[in-house]
C-alpha cells in the first residue's frame, strides 16, 4: 500500500528542512504545488515553521495573472503571506521555456533573500524525475545528468529541497480531490510542442514503471556521490589563494572522469558559475593542460605553473563584469555597506563616488606587484577602486578598502560535492 502524502512529506521536510526556521513555497497554481502548499503547512504548524509562498508569472499566456492571483487568495485562505513575481521578458530570444525556467528560479531566490527564507521547496514529483531521467538520456547525458533530480540543491545563492519526489502525481490528485481541493490545470501541460510532455505521454502508452525509472535515477545518484568522493580525495593538496584556484599536477593523471570533474568545479568556482561549460570544451582544455600548456575558457585562464595547475580569472573577463557607468563598474553611491563584484569579491569600505572596476595591466604599471605574492595576471583581473585620479588595488595597497574572495578551499569541495 502507497504510503499517505501528509507523512511522505512531513518526514521528508524533517529531513530536509527540520533546523530551518523558515521554508518558501513555491506555487504554479498546478495539481503538484499546491499539494506541496497544503502539505508544508500542516508540517510547519506542527513544527513552529514559517511559511511564505510565491507564483511566478511569466506572462507567457493569459490566463496566468488570474491563475497567481487564484493561488494567492488560497494562501490568503491558509493565512500564509503570498507573493506574485513577474517575469520581465521583452526581447528574450532562443530556447525560450529554458529562460524562463531560469528566470524563475532567479526571481524565487532573490524573494526569498528578501523574505529571509533560508530555502524553497518545490513541487517536483517521481513522476518528474522519471521524465527527467528519460528527456536527459534522449540527450545523451552522463552520469549527472542522469543522476535526476537532487532531494537538496544549492544554487544561484539559495538552497532548493524537493520533499515529494517519492510521490506519484496521480496520488497527490487523489489526495487534493478527497479534501475537496481545486487546482490549475495547464494547457500547456498537453501541448507535444514540448519534449516533457511527449515524454509523459511516452510513459503513459508505453505503461513504463515510474517507480523503476526513478529508483534508477536514485541508484545513479549514488554512485555519482561516490565518484565526487573520489574526486575530493584526489584534490588533496589543492590551494584557494585570492580569487585563484591552484590544483596538485598529478591531477591531470587521474582518471577522465575525476579530471574531469575536478577541471569542471575548478572553473565554476572562479567563476561562480551556476553551470558546466560543454563537454567538449573541458576535453580541449584538459588536453592543453596534460600536456603542459595552458588554456583559456568561460573568462578563466587555465595553466600548468611546475607541480600546479594554476585557474585565474581572465582579466578581459573580469573587466567586463559588474554593473553600473560602464560594463564592467559600479559606482558606489553613499555609504554603502559592501559591494560584489565579479561573482567573486567582496568589498568594503568603499567611500561614496569611488568606482569598482578590474585592476588591469595599466593599474600595475610601476608597482611592486609580486610583494602581493600573486601572479601578474590574477592581479591584473583582481578589483581595483578608482577614487577620482587615484586607484587603490585592495590586494596590494594599504588603505581602508577591504576585499574579501566569495570563496574558499570549502567552496571547491563543496562545488565538487553538489548535484
């Protein structure tokens, strides 16, 4: 016998969220959020939880501003506070439902900052990691990417928990319907335009076992934790120094995959990146520094330096990062209390008008840049503040301005770690 939703998810929140003081709710309006609504709220009143909840609205049909206003008055309803975002999407081009659904998760986790929600539960079920599985195998997908969908996930600064991926959708139907509670049916949800939904009816006409094809997903998991394990180990030695990363060179005689993995996490944690580059592109580059050379991609400069393998942020990247004047400033107005930059810094101490940039080669001109014990380059793409004609390089000139690095030698395990 099925087990029943309400202790599904109340054991799975306690697992996932049981220290959290507070939890966000994401909800389409659709059969899966808003059993995920109704179940997280009667485990948060039992536990002392907060709980707030949020629709996106991509403004991609027009039903949907009437479909978030519906689901913020059943919020009302429970008396949980109920937010509406809004996709701004004017002159989006491409693979438009992929933007969108990294709009969403951009515009959910910038809500719960806000909110002060340490994390968001989504709506996603078994039936979706078996659809998953599949839509990610048709692409021909490695070991992570078959992996599916992680019960917990930190990304674009905010930690994700899916406490009903163990629950069919047609359980949580029956389980809405015998409390007497309505949801959103998508159309969308039946358009074959979109390779999820031709995958679900695939499912449905094969009578393919859900359960099996999640259960292999979990298995495949599992043994992607294994491999990660086996990449930290192999990291053993490796250096966080400044915003640069700097692995032991016997790491390009590990095997591909644990090369491969560490040549991945290297580059997104320089980069903050929320995603791999392409396979092929981490071939070449694992093939340049094998040999002794050096490399350059997605704005990190990759290079064998003797017994390392030094990553250091593109200066030309780095200068065209930021926001503000220019491309790559930001201009400090009043007393603010620090800035980011670059993904990668910290800043503060910034007097009102300075500008932050990239240091640049022109900024080291007549400076004693090895006294920083740094390479000229990871100095060149570090931050520079530009003060009327002056510039102060935090990591070289002693002055008030102080520049923390994002991240450090847990951040690269923990990049290594993550699904």
């Amino acid at each position: 016998m099925a087990a029943e939703p309400q202790s599904v998810v109340s054991t799975e929140l306690d697992r996932l969220a049981g220290g959290l003081p507070a939890l966000g709710i994401a909800v389409s309006g659709g059969s899966d959020s808003v059993a995920l609504l109704h179940l997280a709220h009667e485990w948060a009143r039992a536990h002392g939880v907060r709980i707030e909840a949020a629709t996106v609205d991509h403004r991609l049909r027009p039903e949907a501003a009437a479909e978030a206003a519906w689901v913020g008055r059943m919020a009302e309803g429970l008396g949980l506070p109920h937010a509406v975002l809004t996709w701004q999407h004017e002159g989006v081009t491409g693979n438009v439902m992929d933007a969108a659904r990294r709009a969403r998760m951009h515009l959910l986790a910038g809500w719960a900052k806000v909110q002060g929600l340490p994390a968001v539960a989504l709506g996603h079920t078994q039936d979706d990691q078996a659809e998953t599985l599949l839509m990610r195998l048709g692409r021909g997908a490695g070991l992570d990417g078959l992996s599916g969908m992680a019960p917990s996930r930190q990304q674009y600064g905010m930690l994700w928990l899916r406490p009903m991926l163990g629950l069919r959708r047609k359980a949580l139907q029956d389980w809405l319907t015998g409390r007497g509670i309505a949801w959103v049916d998508d159309p969308s949800n039946e358009d074959r335009a979109y390779e999820r939904v031709r995958i679900r009816q695939a499912i449905a006409a094969l009578n393919l076992p859900v359960e099996g094809l999640a259960r292999s997903a979990e298995n495949l998991a599992e043994a992607r934790a294994a491999l990660s394990e086996a990449a930290v180990a192999a990291a053993r030695g490796a250096q966080a120094d400044r915003g640069m990363l700097r692995l032991p060179r016997h790491v390009m005689e590990a095997s591909p995959e644990i090369r491969r993995r560490l040549v991945v996490a290297a580059l997104r944690w320089v980069t903050g990146a929320d995603y791999p580059p392409r396979g092929a592109d981490v071939a070449r580059l694992i093939a340049l520094l094998a040999a002794g050379g050096q490399g350059t991609l997605d704005g990190v400069i990759a290079r064998t330096r003797g017994e390392m393998v030094e990553f250091i942020r593109e200066p030309a990247a780095a200068a065209r990062s930021g926001t503000g004047p220019g491309p790559q400033d930001i201009r400090v107005r009043g007393n603010a209390p620090e800035v980011l930059w670059d993904r990668r810094w910290r800043l503060a101490g910034l007097p009102d008008d300075a500008v932050v940039t990239a240091a640049r080669e022109a900024a080291l001109a007549g400076r004693d840049w090895r006294a920083a014990g740094l390479p000229r380059m990871a100095l060149a793409s570090s931050p520079a503040v530009i003060l009327g004609e002056r510039v102060i390089l935090p990591l070289l000139d002693p002055s008030p301005v102080g520049a923390l690095p994002l991240r450090g030698l847990d951040d690269f395990l923990a990049i290594l770690r993550a699904h």
